[in-house]
C-alpha cells in the first residue's frame, strides 16, 4: 500500500460519483494513479485507475484509457476484469477495474526467491489468459512482476493487469504508442527495444520475470542504453534453475524471436510433459522421434556400471544425523507411444537427473548448485550435488532457517572435496545478511552483504584461510553501511540524466536511514528513462522507499537541457497573465486553445547589469526568441529598466492589443502546439550571441548555435532560469 500524498486526485473517505469510497492508494504510475474503493450499494471492493489531471482532456490519452477499457471483451480468470470508464464532475476521468487482493510479483520478487514450482503454475496459468488476449491479437508489451497479481497470494490464481500499452494488431485499431518501444527495459524482449512487438514478445517477457523471481532479484540491465542494446542480444543466465523449468525458460528467452515458442499455446503444451523440438519450434504431439543421445548420457551409457560413488573424506556425513529426504527427485517418464522406446525423451530425462534413485547416477553436464538468501528471506538450494550425505547436511542447513531446496544426485567432473569444500563456503557466509554461492563446476561466483563489521570480518577470515578448498573464485562480500551516503546514487543519477540534471530532494545531510525515502527530481525525455532509473537505484538503496517525482519532457526540450550552459538559478522569475482577460494573473502557467499568454520577466532590486536573453522552447521543435529580436534588439539590463530602480517587471510577450499598439510579439494558443513548452531566462555579463537570432529557428539550429562558433563564449552566464508554460485543448 501507498501512503496518501497532498497532491492525490483522491483521498481515503472521498466519496466518487456517489458509488465509490476510496480507501487507499495503490500505486502511482507516469500517467495514472491507482485507488482502491468499495462500492456503497454492493459492497465490492474495486481498483479505480484515475488520468492524473495533465492527461485528463489528452484525446490521445483518453483512447488509450478506452482501449484498455475494450479488454472487457476478454473474459479470463487470468487477466484483470474491466468494466467502463467514467468521468467526475470536475473532468477526471477514471476506469472501474476488478481489484485483486493479493501480492504482485514484484513484491514476491523484494521478499526473496520463488520456487520453481510455484513459478511453473504461475506460468501455466498466465499463459492461459496471453493466449485468449493474442487469440484476439492483443499484445499486452509491458509484462513484468509487477503487472502479475496473485490472488490470495495463490500462485494457481495468478492475473495480468494494466493492458495501459497493450498493442491491438486487429485492422482499424489505433495504438497510440505506435511501433515505439513500449515496457521495461528489464523485461523487454530484444526485438521489442525496435518497436516491433508480437504473441513472442510478451512470452520472452514472461519467462524473463519467473526467472527474475526464481532468482529474488531483478535482471541487471546495464548502466545506459548501449549496455541494454548489448545485455539484450545475450542469452539469460538460467544457471541453477531445476528441469524443467530451465528448458521451459530457456525456450521462452530465445534471444531470436523464431527460436522461441511461437505462441502460448506451445508454452501450455510443453508445460503438459509433451517435448518440444527447437529446431522446427512446435510441440512433437503424438510423433515418434528417434534423436541422438547427449553427448554426456551417451558416455555414462558405454561406460561400466556403477553402483554407488566413490566415498572420500569430503563426502562423509557431519556428526549430526541427517533425516532422511522422503521428497522424489525424478517424475514417471511417459509411456513411448505403441510400444515403440522414444530414445529423444530418455535422453532428456537423464540429463535432468530423474532417475537420481538409481544406483548409477547420471551425469550432469554443466555441474551447477545455486544456494542463496535474500535480505530477511529464508534461502534456498536448487541445482546438483554428488551425493546422498552431501545433500542431507545441505537440506539440514537448509532446515535449520526454514529454507528450501530442490536437489538431484548427479556425478560430474568435480574435485573430490567438492561436496565438503560446498558445505564449508555455505557455513563460513551464513551469517551475512544476504549471500548467494553458485557453482559451476568447480568454478564458485560468491556474493555476500552485511552491516556488521564483526561478521564482515570473520567471514573475510574464514576465506583467507582457504574456506574455499578446491574451488576456484574470488569471493566478492560487501560490507553496507546502514546509513546510505547520497553521493552513492550521484553517479547513477548522472548516468541516467537524459534531459537535465536530477537532483535528490531533500537531500539528507547525514545520510539516508534504513526506512528513510529517497526521493528524486527533475526532468527526463520517457517513461522508459524513468523507468530504468527506477530499477538501477533500488539495486543500491534496498529496501528503503523510492519516488522518482520528475516531469517528463518532449524531445525538443530534452535536446535544448543537453546544450545549456550550466549555470545556477536566481531570483529572476517568469510571470504569466492572460491576455485576452484584462492581463489577469496566471499562476498555473495553463492555457487553454484560443487564449493569449502574456509573460513578463520579474528581475529583483539587485539585478542592474548584464544582458537578458528569453525564449520559448515550443513543444513543436521550435524556438522563438523574446528578447532580443529584430523589433527590441537592445537587451541590456540597463536598457530594459529605462531608468527604474528596485523589482521590475520586463514584458517579453504581449496581449494582442499591446502588440497591435506597440508592435512587440504576442501569441494566441491553437492546436498545433499543444503541450508543454519552456520559458529560459539566461542573465549574462554579454550578449549571448555573437550576432541577432532570427525571431524563430529550429530546436537544432539554437542547439548548434550554443554549441558552436554563434555562441559569444566570453560571455560570462549569471544565471539561468526557466519555467513550464503548457497549452491544453478546450
């Protein structure tokens, strides 16, 4: 739950439409603001999806909103039931969803690892409603963690929500977001990054978020957008995922979108024990296939038969007793279709390791063991290990914190102290507060984290004495600071500053608390920046709250923040009126299509030198330059006070009848221009530029001229100032 801001639309008590009694906030998103409410006639508690108010008369927005509300047609137990949309009496428009009470994925996902065969049932089960949406030729483009809910915390009952983005691909439907990539980053499949978006597209997306929560953490995206481009052409790393789910995965995260499954269908029936072929892409249905054994089974075949592995020192059994594991390790291999031995399905079964129960033990090729513990989670162990009493000391110390585990006996190309040496890395890194130790082989990737600096240093010693044995790696253990300094998140904010700086608000002076909120503010060009930032900052601040409170700008604006100069603000400000209401006050800096802005530049008492540079930065992608033009090329500050002392207001555009009498620039709102532009006040010692600007060029001549040999580098900048003018429809 969300706690409730000044700013909301809604507060818990507000009665909507006279039906609805809202009684918390669930979520904020870029465009919209989620509620929770009950209805005072049934009784129903539902979720209300309410425009935040600067999208609320947006034509393209308000379709967007009653597309979503066309989901209704699909009726699924998977996918979020819509109802309609409605409007209140003061012009906010919301639509009426079923609520569902019970976790999403992504807060699983911050409690820790998923088990893999919860996240097997979740699979089947979202694959149902992805298959009645893409039956429709509806793509939903923006599946992750936290647009998948669990019902009553079930993951049999697991539903898709906020279709916001969904793309229809029937003849005659609008998408708004067009062909543009739509999602997050993280979860994006690699050919959504160039807008093209199909059935594929929401299954990689799907097997990127259970292999997220299998993991208890979300994938790591890269730093800027070319480290996305390149983690994107990369394979997923699905190593210590437990069969099946590991092939399921790696089918669905194909990096090549015809190397995947081709619809949820083909999701459903490998998930129903029927193998898959991934050359030809389709379920093998009742075909008998002769296939070639792996290389690994085929070896273990040939060679003599074993009837227990060789006991060392390493494997013996700790002094305490272990209980016994009762749980199976392998499944009933399908009956072969007439009689006839589907050597394909043999194969794949031994590499699995289903039948750990025999006296040979298969052959595991790569040899991997995953064990992990999140923050406050139990852990848990998934992958292969050598035998029966290395695997009961593991359970035990699984146990003992409530953990789980999901282990198959398997021989590989291992050191003999390999099961030992396991258990004695497990036992020296337990007491950290989060750890993961993965192996391949005899090669160990170990991470570790904790505020202690006694545990910190003891698990450091028990490593430089050779905890390790046999193993080869380099443990990577990080002590936390529980007070977060905020110059650990300057260099992430600077990365991902794609329109203007970003600045923390409030920015603690000794340093954010466990519980304290980091807060962020600024401008970015998407919702996609916003949204990458978002995931880079909670891999450093944990647990601790987060709201990125930015405005997100159009692509002129974002192109003009890159070139400014950097200068601090002053006490210069920009006043808008209405023009065509008797020069009233305009303090929202709104206007509506027809109505005529007026500005004035308010310089204080102090300000007597210098030169004024204003223009307006137009949401079209263009520039109009207020002052100086060719009808007031005199821009001095001294000019523009005409001997005044004390505050004064400098008028740069005009009411249409003060420009029809002194010939300065007035502006009337149509809409063409709709949207927001930008007002910048630039104080320096010089003019700006060399010679006049014309009165209107492009975004990208102005960028050029700043940038280039136009720009009157010794002009020493004071100041620079700006303000949010924004035009709506009527």
């Amino acid at each position: 739950m969300t706690d409730s801001r000044p700013g909301d639309l809604f507060k818990p008590g507000d009665l909507v439409n006279n039906t609805y009694r809202v009684e918390a906030i669930l979520g904020r998103g870029g465009t919209s603001d989620v509620y929770r409410a009950r209805s005072e006639i049934s009784g129903r508690l539902v979720a209300l999806k309410v425009l935040k108010s600067e999208f609320s008369t947006n034509e393209d927005y308000l379709l967007l909103l009653t597309r979503e509300e066309a989901m209704r047609d699909i009726r699924h137990d998977a996918i979020v039931r819509y109802s309609e949309n409605h409007r209140t009496a003061d012009g906010h428009v919301y639509l009426l969803i079923d609520y569902i009470d019970g976790p999403g994925m992504d807060k699983k996902l911050k409690q820790g690892p998923m088990s893999a065969d919860d996240l097997l049932v979740i699979c089947k089960r979202v694959c149902e409603g992805l298959q009645a949406a893409h039956e429709r030729n509806i793509f939903h483009r923006d599946l992750s963690p936290d647009n998948i809910l669990l019902r009553d915390d079930d993951p049999a009952q697991a539903v898709i929500i906020d279709f916001g983005i969904a793309k229809d691909t029937n003849p005659g439907a609008e998408t708004i977001v067009g062909n543009e990539f739509a999602g997050k980053y993280a979860y994006a499949a690699p050919e959504q990054l160039a807008g093209k978006t199909d059935a594929r597209t929401d299954i990689y997306s799907l097997g990127a978020s259970l292999l997220a929560n299998f993991r208890g953490k979300s994938p790591d995206i890269g730093r800027n957008p070319m480290e996305v481009v390149q983690k994107k052409a990369e394979p997923l790393d699905t190593t210590g995922v437990p069969e099946p789910l590991k092939s399921i995965l790696d089918k669905m995260t194909q990096s090549n979108p015809d190397d995947r499954f081709q619809s949820a269908a083909t999701v459903l029936n490998a998930l129903a024990g029927n193998p898959f072929d991934t050359a030809e892409n389709e379920p093998l249905l009742d075909a008998t296939v002769i296939a070639p054994l792996n290389a690994a089974v085929k070896a273990a075949a040939q060679a003599e038969p074993v009837t227990a592995p060789p006991k060392t020192t390493a494997q013996k059994a700790p002094p305490k007793p272990a209980k016994q594991d009762t749980k199976k390790s392998g499944m009933a291999l399908p009956a072969a279709i007439g009689g006839v031995v589907v050597v394909a399905g043999i194969a794949g079964a031994f590499a699995m390791g289903l039948f750990s129960s025999a006296p040979s033990l298969p052959v595991a090729d790569p040899y991997r063991l995953s064990i992990a513990k999140a923050k406050d989670a139990p852990p848990r162990a998934v992958g292969f290990v050598p035998g029966e009493e290395v695997a009961s000391a593991l359970r035990e110390q699984m146990q003992q914190q409530n953990g789980t585990f999901d282990l198959t006996l398997a021989s590989g190309a291992i050191a003999e102290s390999w099961g030992q040496d396991m258990l004695t890395v497990v036992d020296a890194i337990d007491e950290m507060d989060a750890w993961r130790v993965s192996l391949s082989g005899n090669v160990a990737e170990i991470e570790g984290s904790t505020t202690s600096r006694p545990v910190f240093d003891a698990v450091m010693a028990a490593f430089d004495a050779g905890a390790m044995g046999a193993l080869s790696g380099e443990p990577d253990l990080t002590l936390e600071a529980i007070i977060l300094a905020p110059e650990k998140l300057d260099p992430i904010l600077n990365t991902f500053a794609d329109c203007g700086p970003l600045t923390l608000v409030n920015r603690p002076l000794a340093g954010y608390g466990p519980e304290s909120p980091v807060i962020v503010g600024g401008v970015m060009s998407s919702e996609e920046s916003r949204s990458a930032l978002a995931n880079a900052l909670s891999a450093i601040i944990g647990s601790r709250p987060l709201d990125i409170d930015v405005d997100i700008l159009n692509s002129t604006l974002c192109l003009i923040e890159s070139v400014l100069p950097k200068a601090p603000s002053s006490p210069n400000d920009v006043a808008f009126y209405q023009g065509d209401q008797d020069n009233n006050p305009n303090p929202t800096g709104e206007f509506l299509v027809g109505e005529n802005p007026v500005i004035d530049v308010e310089i204080p008492a102090d300000v007597t030198d210098g030169f004024l540079t204003v223009s307006v930065l137009d949401v079209s992608g263009n520039v109009f330059h207020l002052l100086p033009n060719i009808n007031r090329p005199d821009n001095s500050v001294e000019a523009l006070r005409e001997g005044q002392t004390g505050p004064v207001s400098i008028r740069v555009a005009y009411s249409i009848q003060e420009s029809q009498q002194n010939g300065g620039l007035a502006f009337r709102v149509d809409d063409s221009t709709l949207g927001k532009s930008k007002i910048l006040v630039i104080h320096s010692s010089a003019p700006l530029f060399n010679e006049m600007r014309p009165t209107s060029e492009s975004a990208t001549s102005y960028s050029e001229a700043l940038l280039g040999d136009d720009r009157n580098m010794a002009a020493r900048i004071f100041s620079l100032d700006s303000r949010i003018l924004e035009t709506l429809p009527r």
